[in-house]
C-alpha cells in the first residue's frame, strides 16, 4: 500500500528536516530531546498540576537530582556549546508597546539555565516565528550544542541511557 511508504520507496519515515527543507541538526535535536523528556519521565521525573493532568516532565527535580555544579560540566568541550553558555537562545517576549521582540537571557550560571535554554531552544525553533533565516549558522551552532550537551547529560545518567536503550 502506498500509504506505508515514504517518499524514497523504502517504507521509511522521512525525516522532517528533508520534507521542511530544515538541517540535519534539526531532527537530530529534536529527536534526542523528545528521548531525553520520555526517559526523564520514565525515571519518574513526572508532574502533573492536577490529578488528572497530562503527565509532564518534572525538570525541576530533575536538575535538583544533579551535582550542585553539573552546568559547569558544559563549560566547555566545543565552540557549539560555548554559544550555548556565552549567548544562549533568546526570549520571544512582547515589550511594553505590545510589540514581540528577541531578548537576551544572560550566560548560564546555574543548573536550571541549561535545561531552560534546551526548552526555549525546542520551542523557539518548533512555534517561533522568525524574521530571516531560522537555519543560519547560530541557530545551527545552538542546535549542535543542544545536542551535545543532552548526549552528555546521557552520558552522566545511566538510568536515562538505560531507558532510551532499552525502551525508546
């Protein structure tokens, strides 16, 4: 049936950054953060704000789960994660006219900054809009250090690794 194959004949899923014309990085974060927020939730990082909520990842607790100094671990390896660190992703805010507008959020300083910024990174990219390209080389650069900074997340995490391992 040709509703089970993809667009190379193969009856694999297309990555999205082929069908959207996005970077490879693209997919390639995306699909690590989903992981990384399936294990998290998995190894009982879960909240709700009612009972009857829809489960959501409990980063809090996770990042209270961490050395006091785990964000300087990501201090640095590569030029990717510097960016992350010196000049991470913007706010999208509105200003005081009502008018929306990118804002700096400052260097990482804390444990809770960098999860912050993997989320703003995810939703920025995933529901922002943007004036010019989305893909240039910062974007690119902040997705790598996204990357690289869940795969040592997962590297510090044996439980997290065992879960994607073994069940994602």
């Amino acid at each position: 049936d040709a509703a089970d194959h993809d667009a190379y004949g193969r009856g694999e899923v297309m990555p999205l950054a082929d069908t959207f014309g996005m970077p490879p990085e693209w997919n390639d974060f995306f699909i690590r953060y989903t992981r990384l927020e399936f294990a998290l939730k998995e190894a009982k990082f879960v909240t709700t704000e009612r009972q009857s909520d829809n489960a959501k990842t409990d980063w809090l607790a996770f990042i209270a789960s961490l050395p006091n100094d785990f964000w300087r671990s990501i201090e640095f390896v590569s030029q990717d994660e510097r960016i992350f660190v010196d000049a991470p992703p913007k706010r999208h805010m509105l200003n005081g006219l009502g008018a929306l507008e990118w804002v700096d959020t400052g260097s990482i300083e804390n444990n809770t900054m960098p999860f912050e910024s993997l989320r703003r990174l995810r939703n920025n990219l995933f529901h922002g809009g943007k004036g010019g390209d989305p893909f240039d080389g910062r974007s690119r650069r902040l997705l790598r250090a996204g990357i690289e900074i869940i795969n040592r997340v997962l590297a510090s995490d044996e439980k997290l690794r065992s879960i994607i391992e073994n069940g994602y």
